[in-house]
C-alpha cells in the first residue's frame, strides 16, 4: 500500500490493520493516537517506579485509559474498532490478549459511561484499580472481575436510583 502520513502518526506498533482504519478515518485516528499518547504519559507518571509495564497493573492502567479516553473523545464503537485492530496485530500469549481485550473493554465502558463524567479519565481508572476492575496479570481468573464488575455496577445502580 502508497500512502502520505503528514501528521506522522504511523507508528513503529501499526500494523496494516492500524494504517488502513487511520486512512479511511484520518480525523479519529489522530484522536485516538493522542488518546495512545495521553495513556502513555499517564502511565509513566504512575508508575515510574515500576521498570517494566507489561502483563502487570500498569499495563492494565495503560491500555484502560487508552480506552475509556478514546471512548470519551470518538465515542466507543469507534473506540473498540481501534483497539481490536491494534491487538489484532500483536503477538501474544491468548492470557496476554485476553488481559489486553479485557482492559480495553473495562476502559471503554468506563469512559463511557455517565456516571463518571465528571471525572478524569485518570481518576476513573485508578477507581477501576481500587475496586478490582482491571486484569493485572494475564493468569488472572476472569470469573473474579466479572463479579468485581457486576458488584460495581449494581452498586452504581443503588447509588442512581437513591438520588446520590
């Protein structure tokens, strides 16, 4: 494939699948490589003392916030296209993608969801930490957060319809 990349938001990461969703969608792709960029900053502050970020908490903060931020500013069917297209290309263990999946997921329902907006994307995934919302080790039983996920939203629920 030919193609111009002005704003350089080619990526040493992008895979075919990245490149073609940034031509057909040039004005989301920007969006969603600053959201890639904010959640990269983010999760170096942090966690700065923490050498690696991979297949561990940080990891989960980083692909959660690129998710629930690019839920937050393209919306989050766009939001998961984007994703599912970058981890389309990675190669992993299936644990290692289903962490990846999983937080992304997490991210985008956090983002987009109401009820936190007004908060920072930051403080929403250092919620989602907090309540053991996020897969911080691609062993981790999945069983687990789904429960955690299920108490969070009914809680969230109860606290809606109490007027809180």
């Amino acid at each position: 494939m030919n193609y111009v990349d002005p704003m350089g938001l080619y990526y040493a990461g992008s895979s075919g699948t990245d490149i073609e969703r940034a031509i057909r969608h040039p004005g989301q792709a920007y969006k969603a490589y600053f959201s890639r960029r904010r959640a990269e900053g983010s999760t170096r502050k942090e966690y700065s003392s923490v050498p690696v970020h991979w297949n561990n908490e940080a990891d989960a903060y980083r692909h959660a916030y690129w998710n629930a931020d690019m839920a937050r500013n393209i919306g989050k069917d766009i939001a998961e296209e984007i994703a599912n297209a970058h981890e389309s290309k990675a190669e992993q263990s299936n644990g290692e993608l289903n962490m990846d999946l999983w937080n992304n997921w997490m991210g985008r329902e956090l983002g987009a969801d109401l009820s936190n907006q007004s908060k920072t994307t930051e403080q929403i995934i250092k919620e989602a930490i907090r309540n053991g919302l996020l897969q911080t080790n691609p062993n981790q039983n999945i069983e687990d957060l789904m429960k955690n996920f299920y108490d969070y939203k009914k809680d969230k629920k109860g606290k809606c319809s109490e007027g809180k």
